[in-house]
C-alpha cells in the first residue's frame, strides 16, 4: 500500500492520510443532505437523489485517488445543481429532471473529450503564472467565505448585501469556538488539528442547540435516477438523451454547464495542489492530465446516475492541509461516503458552525501564495486582482476566473503586447464573454 500510493516517498503516513480523508469528508459532508435536498426540487425522488449523491461520490473520489493519486475528493457540485434543478427543471421551458441529467452527461462527455484532446491542460499551461496563484488566492478567500456565513458569523443585509452576525446567537458562538479551537491546535502543532476542531465543535453544538439531533434513521437505499440520461421520459415515448437534440434550446446549457465545470475545477485543483504540494513555483500541477481526465469523467458519471454534475471539491483543501498527501486520503473519503449512504442523519449533525475554524484555517493558509504574483506590472497584477476579489465576491469560482482572463487581454491590447497573449487564453476570454452575455 505504501508503495502504491507513495506515502513514505511524499513524506505522509497511513495515520496522516487517514486524518487528511476523514477532515476533507467532515468538511464536504454537507453535500450528502444539500444535494438531494436541491434535486428533489427538480422532482427527484430524496432517497434517489441521497443514494445517487453518495454512490457518486464514493465511486469518482476512489477512482481519483487510484488514478492519480492525489488528495482530491469529488462529490456531485454546488451552483450546477441548482442550475439543474431552478433553471434546467424549473425555470422557463421547463424540462424532465431525466433530460437535465442527460445535459449534465453531455456536458461531461464534451469536456471529456476536450482533456482527451489535450485542450483542457494547454489552457491551463497557457496561464501566465501570476493569474495562477491568483486563483488559488481567491479559493482562499472563498472557502473563508463559505467557512463563516455557514457559521452565521456573515449574513445578508439589505443595505449593505453582508453584515457581521450575532454574536450571541448560539451559532455563531459556536463558530467563534471553532475558529479559537483550531487556531490554538495549529500554533500548538496538533496532529489532526482541523478534524479534531470539527469532531469537538460538533459534540459542544449538542447542548447548544446547533447541531441537529436524528429524529428519524430511515433513509434506505433507491436507484431510480440510475441511468437517467436513457430512461423514457414518463408520458412519451422519447428517451431523455434524445430530447437534448430535439429541443436546440437545452444546447445552451451544456455550454454553460461546460464553462462552469472546465474552469471551477481548473482553480480548485490548482488551490488544492498548492496546500498538497504538488504545484511548482509557477502554480503548475503535477500529473494534471490524469486529476483532469478523471473530474471530467465524473461530470458524465454525475448525470449518469441521477446526482448532477460530480466534480472535485474545494473543501479538498481542508484534508490536504491536515496532511494528506496522495490518493489513499481518497480511499478514506469514498469508504466514508460509501457507508454513509446508509447513515446519513449522523452527517447532518455536522453543522455550518462546526466546520467554521477548519475553513478559515484552509483560507489564511491559502493567502500565503500571494507573494508569488507580480505585483509591480499591472498587466499581472491587475486581472490576478479581478480574480482574487472576484471569486468570493460573485461566489463563483468561474466568474473570478473570467473577469481575470478578459482583463488581461483587454490590458495587453492596450499596452501593445497583444501578440505575447496565447491563443487559447484569447479563446478562453471570448468563451466568457459570451458566457456572461448569455447569464
């Protein structure tokens, strides 16, 4: 097994990994009651949508960890199942929740075949490294992000969009003694800190009132969204798949599921490589061929099995940063997934206000990469800026993305460099233009 997965050679250990996979898991457990809850407004089946959300994730996050043997755990995406769900199900021409996973297997055959080509990974060698280590930055601030409005510690306003929280609400007491917790094991050189900071949280929120008490155990097992790219819509005659070329309309969104997919995953492993070690200097991502073969795979995957698009999780960071190291952490997170397909309630305790400290610890740590970028040429320093602000400000990481990539070759026009911007990132900016024109 240590010869396998490298262990010793990257400077890990069993108990090291096993401590980076149960933390990533804790971290993205959220997944397993978020998902069918967000699909079964779309009119899937919960036990459907729960099974298929956890089989999924347990069956790409071990074939990553074998294939590229990487700490990168992948579980059905947030954002791309709501746009399933409220704009693909719900929205205006309203379609079959069968044909909308039948858009997700497209789009997941589609970008397939772009890694296959090869294109996938020239556009992400195309990067000037600046805008790299920007987009692991902006991760960073987005898991941070997502790390305290779970918490309750950020919430809306009407006035200002966001505001700080009640700090006498019990949930965000809660966060604040998560935050406190892990900060005090990291500069104490705890092993296993983050997880530990979860697990201790989630016990103290018990008589606090956050975290959630299972009122009910029975949850069983169904695959009716199993296949549902080639099941026949009910009423007609028609095979969901077949509907997506029928109708050119349901077109659009394998291109908008595409971008989301192609570029979210391209930051997130580029953020999760830099806390695992496995980037260079320059933001470049070691075996990055096989990671993106196998997240695109999982899109196809996704669709196939009722749970929308899977795609590698940011929360991957969290585990890379207790430790993990290569791809037994993963074999970790998909026997825990596996066996809580049977025993979700327990995940559910797991609360927002938990999960907090380990977040921010991930996104402080995360920051220190933002030395890496020339800041003293603005043809830099200015699109890796717009990425920075712009992934936790849209909670997007493919907004970020983009408003980067079309500042920059907007900024080298201007400065009369034009020729030195490579082809595909001309490519990758026109895409987003048109990606945002059609939101």
């Amino acid at each position: 097994m240590d010869k396998f997965f490298k262990i010793s050679e990257r400077g890990s250990s069993i108990g090291q990994e096993a401590i980076g996979g149960f933390t990533t898991f804790l971290a993205m457990a959220y997944i397993i009651a978020v998902n069918p809850g967000i699909l079964t407004a779309a009119g899937i089946p919960f036990n459907a949508a729960l099974t298929a959300t956890c089989f999924g994730a347990a069956l790409m996050t071990l074939i990553m960890g074998l294939v590229a043997n990487r700490p990168l755990a992948l579980a059905s995406g947030m954002g791309i199942n709501s746009i399933v769900a409220f704009s693909i199900c719900m929205g205006e021409n309203a379609v079959d929740w069968r044909v909308a996973m039948a858009i997700v297997f497209l789009e997941g055959i589609v970008i397939l075949i772009l890694v296959l080509c090869g294109l996938r990974k020239a556009i992400m060698d195309a990067i000037p490294a600046s805008l790299r280590h920007a987009i692991g930055i902006g991760i960073g601030l987005f898991i941070a992000f997502i790390g305290l409005k779970g918490g309750g510690l950020i919430v809306a306003n009407e006035s200002t969009l966001i505001s700080f929280g009640d700090v006498t609400n019990p949930t965000c007491l809660l966060a604040l003694i998560s935050i406190v917790l892990a900060i005090v094991l990291r500069v104490r050189n705890v092993k296993g800190d983050l997880l530990i900071s979860i697990i201790v949280c989630t016990i103290i929120g018990i008589p606090m009132g956050v975290t959630p008490v299972p009122t009910s155990w029975d949850f069983g097992l169904d695959f009716t969204g199993f296949a549902a790219p080639f099941q026949t819509i009910p009423g007609t005659d028609t095979i969901a798949i077949v509907q997506c070329f029928t109708e050119p309309f349901l077109l659009l969104f394998v291109f908008s599921l595409l971008m989301s997919d192609f570029f979210d995953t391209m930051g997130t492993v580029v953020a999760v490589g830099e806390q695992g070690e496995f980037t260079d200097k320059d933001g470049n991502v070691e075996n990055i061929q096989s990671i993106l073969t196998v997240d695109s795979a999982a899109a196809a995957v996704g669709g196939f099995l009722g749970a929308s698009s899977i795609t590698t999780f940011v929360e991957s960071a969290s585990g890379a940063a207790a430790g993990a190291r290569t791809g037994f952490s993963n074999v970790i997170v998909a026997a825990l997934f596996f066996v809580f397909a049977f025993f979700a309630p327990i995940v559910g305790m797991v609360s927002g206000a938990a999960t907090c400290g380990a977040l921010v610890i991930v996104g402080y740590l995360m920051l220190s990469d933002i030395v890496n970028i020339e800041w003293d040429l603005t043809e830099f320093a200015f699109p890796a800026f717009l990425i920075i602000v712009g992934i936790p400000f849209t909670y997007s990481i493919t907004n970020g993305i983009g408003l980067g990539f079309i500042a920059y070759c907007l900024i080298m026009i201007f400065k009369g460099k034009a020729r030195e911007v490579s082809p595909l990132m001309w490519i990758a900016a026109a895409a987003f233009l048109i990606m945002f024109i059609m939101l």
